[in-house]
C-alpha cells in the first residue's frame, strides 16, 4: 500500500484535498450542467444563457489570480476554507432564486470554487510532490475531479425527471450546501499546512514579465483550445436536447460516459508524461478539442452522439501533462500566483467565447460547432509547431 500511495502521489495533503474535491463535485454536479435549461425555464433568453456562459468563464479569469494571491498569503488551508464559505452563498440564492437573474447572481458566489480554488489546488501538488511525480499527481487529481460527474449527472437526470427541472435543481443545491459543510470539516481537521516561502515581494507584472517563454507558448495554444470549447459550451444541453431529441435523463448518462472515458486514459498517459516527452499527450488533447465538435454537429444516429461524448472525454488525455508543464515552469517562490496568472490570461481571452456562440447560434444551431471546429484545429497546429515537451522544461 505504501509504494501504491507513493506512486500515485497520494500524500496526506493531496489526499485530503481530493476528498474535499469530490465531495465539492458530486454536489455541483447533480445540477450545473442543467443550468443553462434551467434559466430557459425561468423565463430566460437565448441571449441570457450566452450571457451565463459568458459570466462563467469571465469570473473563472478575473478569479484566477486572487485564488493564486490568497492561497500564498493565508496558506492552503485557510484558502480552500474561505473559497468554499463563499461558494455555500452562491448555493443559498440558487436555493432561493425564483427568477433568472438571481441565478447570474449566485454564479458570481458559486464560480468561487472551482475558480478561486484552482491555483491552490496546483500550488498543494508543486509543494508536496517532485517534478518527476506531478504528472501521476495530476493525473489522480483529474480522476477525482471527474469521478463525480460519472456519477452525479445521472442521479441530477433523476431528480429533474423525478421532480421536475425546477424543484429537481432546487433539491440538488440543497444537497450541494450539506456537502459543502462536509467539505470545510475534512480541510479543516485533516490538512497540515507545508510552509513555503511565498513573500518574495513579486507583483503581478513582475510575474508575468518573468514567466518562461515556453509557458507562454503553451498559454497561447491553450487559448485557442478553449475557445474551440467555450464557443459551444453552453449550447451542448440545448443541441442536444432540442436539436438531437436526448431525453435529461440520457444527456446526463452521455455526460457520465464522457468522464469514465476520461478517467480511463488518466493514470496511463499521466504515467507515460512522467517518463516520455509530455508534448505527443498535450497534443492529443488539443486534437480532441477540434474533434468534439465536429462530430456533435454532424451525428445521425444514437451510436455517433456517444462517439461524440467519448471524444469529448478524450479532450483530457494530455491534461495531467499540460498541468505538469505549467507547475514546472512556474517560479516556486510565487507558485499559487504564477498559476493565477496563467489562468487569468486565458480565461480573459476566453470569456467571449460563449457570446460568440451565442450569435452564431441565432444564425444556426450547428454554426457553433463548426466554428469551435476550426478554432480548435488552428490551437492543434499553433502548439505542434511552437509547444513545449518535457525536454525544454529539464534543459
């Protein structure tokens, strides 16, 4: 058990943080991803659910950096406490929200989790594992990340098919609020905070003006993948339920398929990265970012909406690589704001992606697709030609 846990990276801390991970995730993901039907019912607009997607990914830039700047400041365990008490007010207006535009408002409370927790969560694996061991350790932290959307989404399909959309929502946020509580008992029991000299005195600028050109090559090509998902993010439940005739139930189990797909290729890949040059594996992700897409708009049958959603799945093949890379590359002294930074940017340059697909969504309901198609195939050629392997992060 004990070469296991070493080999899988499973140190008390990383071990703690992926409990509070997937019991976070289970909750948010019994409804998050039926949100965007949820606004329609509420009386919202094509547009209002652009600007949702649109909401979401801004608040995932802007909150990049002050998860990065407080988790060095007050220290791991006192940030992923704070990220989730703010998450919890988030779930209460959703809980209470009988209109669409509470529920923009409790998505500036909610985002804090899986944005502001971010660069803590790669700040806790650069401090208690060596670089020859972060790929395995972000290969785990993915799994775990994603076992709860093979779960959840199907129970969510449930309780909407069992409740309604409305109070099957309601119900599942509340269910998210007693996890959530759950979650800040096990942080704040079991973690044991590993001093890092973080107060090098570096601001924001500094960081960026310093940080590695390879990373920099990797931002611009991840940029470009991100755009190929947010322009259809949104869009995807509506596609496929009004578009493809998907029932809820089955949207969440093709939902669960493309996680278990995911999690299949985790621990393999993130193995091979920790030995092979990663830059092969980050390029099967972006390959897979263009491919969904395409595939998704042109399904005639069943049997090719699963093939999308296993291509979906596969959009995360190189993750643990591309993850591996970034901490690697970032300086050690500013490690939680080196990642802020890092997602900030993308995510700045993101965010009109959902409003991009929201016009082109009005015009047709596979333009979306098609676009994020070519997108995507622009990001695979940028990194295969410009990208960073493991041999430029060793030399």
């Amino acid at each position: 058990m004990n070469r296991l846990r070493t080999s899988l990276g499973l140190e008390r801390n990383i071990v703690v943080m992926l409990a509070s991970i997937i019991v976070l995730g289970i909750g948010e993901e019994l409804w998050t991803r039926f949100v965007p039907k949820y606004l329609e019912l509420l009386g919202a607009t094509t547009w209002v659910v652009a600007w949702y997607g649109t909401l979401r990914d801004f608040l995932d830039a802007v909150y990049q950096y002050p998860g990065g700047w407080l988790a060095d400041t007050l220290g791991r365990r006192k940030a992923l406490v704070a990220f989730t008490l703010i998450a919890i007010i988030g779930y209460l207006i959703f809980a209470v929200g009988r209109h669409w535009i509470w529920i923009l408002v409790g998505t500036v409370f909610v985002m804090a989790w899986g944005s502001l927790t971010s660069p803590a969560v790669f700040a806790i694996i650069g401090d208690n594992l060596p670089r020859a061991r972060r790929s395995i350790g972000f290969g785990v932290q993915s799994i775990i990340k994603r076992v709860p959307v093979v779960i959840a989404p199907t129970l969510g399909g449930l309780l909407v098919a069992s409740l309604g959309f409305v109070d099957g929502i309601r119900v599942g946020v509340i269910i998210t609020i007693v996890l959530a509580l759950l979650g800040i008992t096990i942080i704040g029991k079991y973690y044991r905070e590993i001093h890092v000299a973080t107060t090098d005195g570096s601001t924001l600028r500094s960081i960026w003006r310093e940080m590695d050109p390879y990373l920099k090559r990797l931002l611009l090509a991840d940029c470009l993948a991100r755009w190929a998902e947010g322009i259809p993010k949104v869009f995807i439940i509506l596609y496929a339920l009004d578009v493809l005739h998907v029932s809820p139930l089955a949207f969440g189990t093709l939902t669960s398929l493309q996680m278990a797909t995911s999690i299949i290729v985790y621990i393999p890949i993130a193995k091979l990265s920790d030995t092979l040059n990663r830059k092969p594996f980050v390029l099967l992700t972006f390959a897979f970012f263009a491919l969904f897409p395409l595939v998704l708009a042109g399904a005639a049958s069943f049997t090719w909406i699963v093939l999308a959603f296993m291509f979906a799945g596969l959009r995360e093949i190189g993750e643990p690589a591309r993850k591996a890379l970034i901490v690697d590359l970032a300086q050690e002294t500013a490690r939680g704001r080196a990642v802020g930074i890092y997602y900030l940017v993308r995510g700045l340059v993101v965010f009109p992606a959902s409003l991009a697909g929201g016009l082109l969504w009005t015009l047709g309901k596979q333009l979306p697709f098609y676009a994020a198609f070519a997108i995507g195939t622009i990001g695979f050629i940028v990194y295969a030609l410009t990208g960073p392997g493991e041999k430029s992060v060793r030399t």
